[in-house]
C-alpha cells in the first residue's frame, strides 16, 4: 500500500485517463479465481461492469498508486470500491501498456473491509 494519499483531483485525473483509454482500446479483466465467479455473485452483466468502473471517482479511491508485484515494469495501480447490491466491490485497476487495453487485475466482493480516505460514494 502507498504511504502517500494522491490528491482528489490527481484520483480523478488517473480516472479521467482511464475512462478514456477504456473508449479507445477497451478494458481486460484478469481471468482469476476470484474474478470469474464475480458477474454471478454480484448478479451484473459484463457491460454494467464496465459502466460501473467508468463511473469510479475519488470517494471510491482506497490505496495506490502501487507497484505491480508480479512484474515491477508494468504501470502502477489504483484500489477503489464500491457497493453492488449490497456488497462491497475491491476494484484493482492499472493503466495498463501503452496502446493497449487497460487491465482490470481485480473485480470481485472484498475479502477485508476497505478504507475510503476521501469517503465513498
């Protein structure tokens, strides 16, 4: 987790980069264990999914930027959450490469509660 909490307007701005990226190249959800069942448990669609992240702002942010473990050359990623249907949603997002998708790492219902340094929406 970082130490230092980005600004509001810096969350946004990696959002705002996101959600662009999203329109030109797509998003990619990661075929993990926990992410597969996640559409069912939450009982939303694919595209939902996809307008649910679009719609992240600040108050949804919960840690980052942090550094890809697996592989310290990819792009740092963000934590955000959100409450679906009555659950709490951990949402792992990187920028991913350049001219290419942006990676979703993380999608399913949050094992530990989350922390909201700006509130959540």
């Amino acid at each position: 987790m970082s130490e230092k909490i980005p600004s509001k307007n810096s969350i946004d701005e990696f959002l705002e980069r996101i959600s662009h990226k999203i329109r030109v190249f797509d998003i990619v959800f990661r075929e993990r264990e926990k992410n597969l069942p996640a559409l069912a448990d939450l009982d939303i669609t694919a595209q939902q999914r996809k307008q649910l992240i679009l719609a992240l702002t600040h108050e949804n942010y919960s840690s980052g930027p942090n550094k890809d473990t697996y592989d310290a050359s990819k792009p740092d990623y963000f934590e955000f959450g959100l409450i679906i249907k009555g659950k709490e949603v951990y949402i792992k997002l990187s920028p991913g490469l350049e001219n290419k998708p942006v990676d979703c790492m993380s999608f399913h219902v949050a094992e530990y509660k989350m922390n909201y340094p700006f509130g959540r929406k």
